[in-house]
C-alpha cells in the first residue's frame, strides 16, 4: 500500500474553515467590530450574510479576522498589483558605442542617443572601441570619454569612471535625480 503524503495547505489562503485559532477578533463588513469570537461563531455570522471569513492579521493577538467577499477581495488586491506594477519603470543599461577617432557629426549623433536614453530613466554605457594597434592611444579615448561626460552633466552624471576592460574602454552614466 502506498504511501500518501499530505501536502501542508501553506498556500491556500486562511479563509473560513482554515482558520485555525481558539479566539480570533472580527471586523464586519462596514468596519465595525463584533468583538473576540471563536472560529465557528464568526463563521456562522458570515454564513448568515453569504459572505467568507478571511484572516487579515494573525500577527496580532488575538487573530484579526474581517467578514467580506473573498472573491472580490482578491481581485482587488490582483487589480492594485497590476497598477503598482504598471507604473514602476525599470531602468535599463543601453549602449553607445563609438571609436576614439570620431568625426565631429558622428559624435554629436551619439551625444542626442545617450542625451535621449538618459531623458527615458535609462543608465548609458559609453564604449570606445580599439582596433588592432590602436590600444596604445587609450589616453584620447579616455579624453573623449571624459567630454562626453561634460557635455551630458545636465541629465547625467558618472556612475563609473572611464575603464579599460580588454579592447574596450567604458564609462557608465547614470540619469541624474
């Protein structure tokens, strides 16, 4: 015979049988109390009104309980997620990338893109390029770098200073607050 293990109900959520405490406090549905309750009291009050018993805080003592639809409940709570999350904005890391030997026009084009990636809440990665032999001219990279940061300190500022990682130099500029 097989043995059938009993999954713990810790997901489910404590409403009107599940609710296991000797004396809980309860709230109606318009917010007034009804006082410290069993369980089984409490439930048979929200039985009487066609409404569940749901737990609100059970880190108080005793238990708060509150009579209320539990299907609306939830998909209010569902509906106040949704929109918390719809209004965060997380900021992302976009790129410009560029060599050390850049023409005027070409420079100014990567200015207004990390100008308009800073605008939008974005943190830019301002890489320079080496090509062959031209590793040994990281100081007018690091010069260039260093005039981008001065011509975007009105929307950013240095999150961390121009590096050499391999064939690359890279500066990071975060939006200003």
């Amino acid at each position: 015979m097989p043995v059938t293990e009993r999954k713990p109900n810790r997901d489910l959520p404590q409403i009107n049988e599940r609710i296991r405490f000797p004396k809980i406090r309860v709230i109606d549905t318009d917010g007034a109390q009804l006082g410290i309750l069993t369980p089984r009291e409490a439930l048979q009050i929200a039985e009487e009104k066609e409404l569940d018993l749901v737990l609100v805080s059970d880190k108080a003592d005793p238990p708060v309980c509150r009579i209320m639809d539990y299907g609306k409940f939830k998909f209010e709570q569902e509906k106040k997620a949704r929109e918390a999350k719809k209004k965060q904005h997380t900021s992302d890391v976009k790129e410009v990338k560029m060599r050390y030997k850049i023409e005027d026009h070409d420079y100014n084009v990567r200015i207004n893109q990390a100008e308009r990636f800073l605008k939008a809440g974005d943190k830019v990665k301002a890489t320079i390029m080496f090509r062959g032999r031209e590793i040994q001219h990281s100081d007018l990279a690091e010069t260039l770098l260093m005039r981008m940061a001065t011509d975007l300190k009105e929307v950013a500022e240095v999150q961390q200073a121009p590096k050499k990682e391999g064939r690359n130099m890279m500066m990071l500029l975060s939006p200003k607050k």
